[in-house]
C-alpha cells in the first residue's frame, strides 16, 4: 500500500444534474449525540422544525487493513530471506546470489 495513509472520506455518494457530491443523513438519527432540529419562522409565520444535516464519514483505509498490508509485506520479505539462504547454501556455478534485499520496513523512510 504505498498511500498508506489514513484518509476521511464521505461514507457514500449521490450524483445528480449538478455532479456528484456527499450523500447527507439527518442528525437526529445519531439519538443524544446528535443535533435536534433547530425552529425556525417560515414565510407564512409557522414555527417549522428544520433537520440538521451531515456527512457520515469513514476512515479509508482503515488502521486495520494497514497492519494487515505490512504483516503481508514482512512475510513476503521473509520468504525472500529464506530463498536468498537456501540459494547461497547450495553450490550454483553460473548464478551468483547477491545480499541485496527490498528494505525491511518501507513505511518508516517516509
């Protein structure tokens, strides 16, 4: 994963005329964490409730799946150590097996 890093993204999208934007939800719905609707006057004197809105969000990609992509990475790296020695451990006449590796740990040069 080499934008490894955690980015807050708008849960999901809706797309009309006007291009593609946030999909809202009320915040009602999030019970005592969330706003009330707030009162307000309309233009005929009626006290109407309007629903306060906002964008449900995820964290993409998650702390999760990032320990999962670098456990892959570190064993894959493995691997490549334990064919790097069975290869210098055996007697190849026309391959020569160098010590170069990838870094161990990419993500702590950035």
């Amino acid at each position: 994963m080499p934008d490894a890093r955690p980015r807050l993204k708008p849960e999901d999208w809706t797309v009309n005329r006007w291009g593609r934007h946030a999909k809202t939800a009320d915040a009602a719905t999030l019970g005592i964490e969330g706003w009330q609707p707030i009162p307000r006057r309309n233009r005929k004197g009626v006290i109407v409730q309007d629903a306060v809105r906002f964008t449900p969000c995820v964290w993409d990609p998650t702390p999760a799946r990032i320990a999962a992509a670098r456990r892959a990475y570190l064993d894959w790296w493995g691997y490549l150590l334990a064919m790097q020695a069975a290869l210098m451990g055996a007697d190849l006449i026309r391959i020569k097996v160098t010590r170069d590796l990838p870094p161990m740990r990419p993500w702590n040069q950035i």
